[in-house]
C-alpha cells in the first residue's frame, strides 16, 4: 500500500528513486559500529546518495524537527493525558532521547534525501 510513497522509502531504509535498494548498509539502527554507514550509491538504480560533500548538513534540521516532535507528544501524553509528574517524565525522556539518537539520525537522513529525490521505477537499473 505504501509502495511508491516517499514515507514507504523513508520508513523502510529504501532508496527514494527505485524504493529497490537500500541505503545504509546495516539493516538496524542499533548495530553501533555501523549505524551511521550508507551505500554510495543505490544496487539497482545506482542512484548517488550524496551527490556533493555536505548533503547531509541540512538533515541535522530534520533530526531537530523529529526530535521536538518526539517531545512535544510525549509531553502531551506524559502530562497532560495521563497527569504524570513533571519530573518523572524527564526521568523517562532523557534516556529516550540517547536511545532515540541512532534512529533518529538515519530517520532524518533518508527524509532529507527523499526532499530531494522522486520515485521513478522507470530509472531502474539505468546507470546514472
């Protein structure tokens, strides 16, 4: 149902053009020794993930919005529907946030990417 969708490549570590490929290497955000590393460039279409020095700079504007999203709906969950303590809920949101951190940065990465990219299987397996 997703297929074709910017948020199907985005959720689903996919590359934006052919949603073939994947883009980091390491299929889960916690394997700390390569949670950070991406292919070049995609399998299949051979899409370039960065296609200049410093792409990804503009994703640290993203990690911000995911990031303030995540606090604003856990605020809102935490105090005011379930009424919980002010300082129980930071208790809780510290470490949620460094747990957050890996899945937050490859999140951001393949959105920015995907600001940028569109879907077009007519551009797979063609050499770019």
């Amino acid at each position: 149902m997703l297929k074709g969708t910017k948020l199907y490549s985005i959720l689903f570590n996919k590359c934006p053009r052919c949603q073939e490929g994947d883009f980091f290497v390491s299929k889960s955000a916690y394997n700390l020794k390569q949670f950070d590393k991406m292919h070049e460039q995609c399998s299949h279409c051979h899409l370039r993930y960065s296609p200049e020095p410093g792409f990804f700079t503009g994703a640290m504007y993203v990690s911000y919005a995911y990031y303030v999203a995540f606090i604003i709906s856990s605020f809102v969950l935490f105090n005011v529907i379930l009424d919980i303590d002010l300082d129980y809920y930071l208790m809780v949101l510290l470490p949620s946030l460094l747990i957050l951190t890996p899945f937050f940065f490859r999140l951001a990465r393949r959105t920015w990417l995907n600001f940028f990219v569109s879907y077009n299987p007519d551009q797979r397996n063609v050499k770019a």
